[in-house]
C-alpha cells in the first residue's frame, strides 16, 4: 500500500513540474515573461485544461 501511495506522488510532482516547465518553455521561445503566460492562463481556465471556451462566431 505504501508503495502505491508513494507512485501516485510521485506521479502528482512529476506532472506539476512539467506543467510548470512549458510555460518557461514557451515564454523563451515567444521572448514573453513565463509569468505572465501563467496570468493569462489562470484568467482564462484557472489552469484547467480541459475548459472550453465559448466565443460568439460573429465577434
């Protein structure tokens, strides 16, 4: 049991730290301030990446 708990951790740290690498990533590739990537990010889906967002097609 132990050994299960540990692997689910594990795999919680993995994901948030590349969760956290690719707005590092893609602030050096745009020459943007990651944290301001993280901003939009959180305005927009509050990190969710599953949000759809609903746009009006005649704006």
């Amino acid at each position: 049991m132990k050994i299960k708990n540990l692997m689910w951790l594990l795999c919680l740290v993995i994901s948030k730290l590349a969760f956290a690498d690719c707005f590092d990533k893609a602030g050096s590739y745009y020459h943007l301030d990651p944290d301001y990537l993280r901003a939009i990010a959180w305005q927009e889906s509050n990190f969710n990446p599953k949000t759809k967002i609903k746009m009006d097609p005649l704006i």
